[in-house]
C-alpha cells in the first residue's frame, strides 16, 4: 500500500478532491477499495514498529483509525479545509465530545446559538466530569474578554442551528488568541465550499459529516480538521472511546465527497431564491437566512462566506400549532430530522432539535415556537416554492 501526506497542491479542490488520493489502488481502480480488515499483518517487527510509533503512515488496526479506508477520507477530509491533517468519527457529536475532553480544565467557552444535541453534551456530560463549561448565549466582545483564559477552547457555530446567526470568525480568532486561548469551530452549516475557518485563524474546524459531507441521508459520521499537533490528543480520546467509524462508512463518504462541491452550490442558489421569494410573503413573519441583506449578520456573512449555504429558517404566526400544521402540509420538504441531504427537509426546533430546551431558555435564545427550519435539497427550486406557497395557503387561509 502506498500512502502519502497531503501536499501543496494549486490544483482547485474539486480536482483535488476526485485525483489526489492517498492511496494508489494497484489493480487501476480509481476509487480506494473498502477494506473491511480489522487488523492488518506485517513482515516484520521493525516495519510493524514503524507504523506503531508514528514514523510512517500504513495499516495496523481500525480501531485506531489506521485502516486504508479510513487514512484515505482522512486525507481528502484535511484537503477541504486546507488543512494539516483530519480525523473521521463515528459521528459529530462524537468528533465533538474528543475535542471537548481534550481541552481537560482548561475548559470551554460557548459563544451564541448551538446544536441542542451539543448543548446538552456540555451541560449533562462535560460538566459533570469536571470540564469547566462558560456559555455566552450572544455574541459580545466585552463578555467574551471578561471570560477569556489562556489554555480555555472557545468554541461556536457560524452560521447557527437553528436561528441561523452569524459570529466574526476574525474577530473571536483575535481576542481568543491574545488571551492565550484556542478556538474551535463547528462548520456543519457553512460547509468548506462556502467557510473556510482555518483560513481565518481557527485552531480545529469541525464536521457533522452526516449532513453536507455525506449528502444522501445513509451515512453517520463526524470529522475534526487542523494541525497534526492539535490533533493528537483527540487521536487518542477517539482511540479510547472506541469513536472510530466503520470502514465501509468511509469509503461512503469519500464517495460522496466528490459531488460536494455540485451540491453544496446548487443547495445556494436554491435556498437563496426560496428566501428571497418567502420574505414576500405576508403569510410568513420573518425569514432568516444570512444571504437576504436585511439579515443581521449580512455584512460579516459576506466577508468570511462565499455562499450562504441550504439551510433557512422560518417564523410563521400562530404559534407550535400552526407551524406543526404547515409541516405537516408539506408534500416534497420531508418532515424529518437532520440536514444537508439531497431530499429537502422540514422541521420543528422547538420539537427536535432543541426540545430538551426550556421554554424559557429556547425564548431567551431566540427560537420561537413558531419556527420551522428548512434544509433545501436539490429538487427544483420552482417546485420547492409551490410546496411552501400551498401548505402556507391551506394553514393561513381560513
């Protein structure tokens, strides 16, 4: 098996992505072969010992991350965010939770909005364990710096789940690191076609790569982006908690890494002519969405965006109620959790992704009840239109 390091390539990513593999199939295939192994043999100690300590990159177990499979996504995974290197997880709230552990009582500092899932990750499992935990719920240049430590990881969504708010990356990479901290950010939404965080100064970016990465709702994985040294302590948290994920999963997601770049753009143009048309609607109250100019973080959207993403947000009068009844008219958005595939989406904050929330606590962050969160896939943008336009008709015309 050949294996080689990411290099400097001037190549665009899309060519980079499909040609510059890792690994250099010896029977011509252009795709890496899934190798299901969990273990892989050695002629002798010495070549065993190179792999085990680090001298060469080869095969030796997967539960280590250190399977064909695996090492190849790895390497098309750094090459997205022009990074030094990656590592791919069973999930990204697993990717998440190495990188929280790993930070140890240096601790973590939240900025703004946030997934539930990782909301009740840092409150229910970090802190418990001992893992100082600061939350800022909005973003504030005066808070942040009354707060800031050095050996703390500041971390944050831009653009946010689900309010679809935006934080200057540049801004928080600044303060963090005067003060002798680190940042950490999670890029789910913007995907590397449209946000390159690294680029602007961020320490680790991460992935849920079951959302744009995969593309096609059948795979779960999560992924961490930066250099080999900040990388290493989540290598081993990920090692111990068994986080790894499955080989076949990989060579799924290299697969779909491919079209990435197609789909991420066509996602754009459709969400940004949905939002556009829904702002006229008198049937819809506000329409959230970092690419409509009347949207708070406009200006700092275009400065570190290239596009603005698939995802939009919706607030409807009336209420749970009543956006629960336009959802459920919905015939092509598919009521169901999750994001980023090629089937759009629809659902409920209040009743997903932030149920285990407060009332009171969603309210102070922002998400009403009367939110409904789209995530376009990539059916016609004119058809799209005409399911919205019918469901808010049939809920709203009475």
């Amino acid at each position: 098996m050949n294996f080689k390091k990411n290099q400097d390539n001037t190549a665009g990513l899309a060519t980079r992505i499909i040609h510059d593999q890792a690994y250099t199939d010896p029977w011509g295939s252009p795709d890496i072969p899934l190798y299901a192994s969990t273990t892989f043999r050695f002629a002798r100690t010495a070549d065993l010992l190179e792999v085990v300590e680090g001298r060469k990159v080869g095969a030796l177990y997967t539960r280590y991350g250190l399977n064909p499979s695996i090492l190849a996504l790895e390497h098309t995974l750094a090459q997205l965010e022009t990074a030094e290197g990656a590592l791919a997880f069973s999930s990204g709230i697993a990717a998440l939770s190495a990188a929280f552990l790993s930070t140890g009582q240096g601790g973590v500092v939240c900025l703004g909005e946030m997934y539930g899932g990782t909301q009740t990750l840092l409150e229910k499992s970090l802190s418990p364990l001992g893992v100082p935990v600061i939350q800022l719920p909005f973003w504030n240049e005066a808070e942040l710096v009354q707060v800031l430590r050095p050996g703390q990881w500041v971390f944050f969504e831009t653009p946010s789940n689900p309010t679809l708010s935006i934080i200057d990356i540049a801004a928080v990479v600044d303060l963090a690191h005067r003060a002798g901290a680190k940042v950490l950010i999670d890029s789910t939404f913007a995907t590397p076609v449209n946000q390159n965080p690294l680029a602007l100064g961020v320490d680790l970016v991460v992935h849920s790569a079951t959302k744009y990465l995969g593309g096609h709702s059948d795979i779960t994985a999560g992924a961490v982006m930066g250099s080999m040294e900040l990388l290493k302590p989540l290598a081993v948290w990920r090692q111990n908690l068994g986080s790894i994920l499955a080989p076949v999963t990989a060579s799924m997601l290299v697969r779909s890494l491919k079209t990435l770049i197609v789909r991420v753009e066509r996602q754009n143009a459709t969400a940004a002519a949905l939002a556009d048309s829904l702002q006229k609607n008198p049937q819809v109250q506000r329409v959230l969405y970092p690419g409509l100019p009347e949207h708070p973080g406009h200006a700092i959207a275009r400065r570190q965006m290239r596009g603005f993403g698939g995802m939009l947000t919706l607030e409807l009068p009336g209420g749970q109620q009543s956006a629960s009844a336009v959802a459920d008219q919905l015939r092509l958005f598919l009521l169901a959790p999750s994001l980023g595939g090629v089937e759009s989406l629809v659902t409920q904050p209040c009743l997903t992704s932030h149920r285990e929330l407060s009332a009171a606590e969603r309210q102070r962050r922002g998400i009403s009840e009367g939110m409904l969160r789209l995530s376009v896939g990539l059916e016609a943008v004119e058809d799209l239109l005409a399911d919205l336009q019918q469901a808010l008709e049939v809920v709203y015309s009475v």
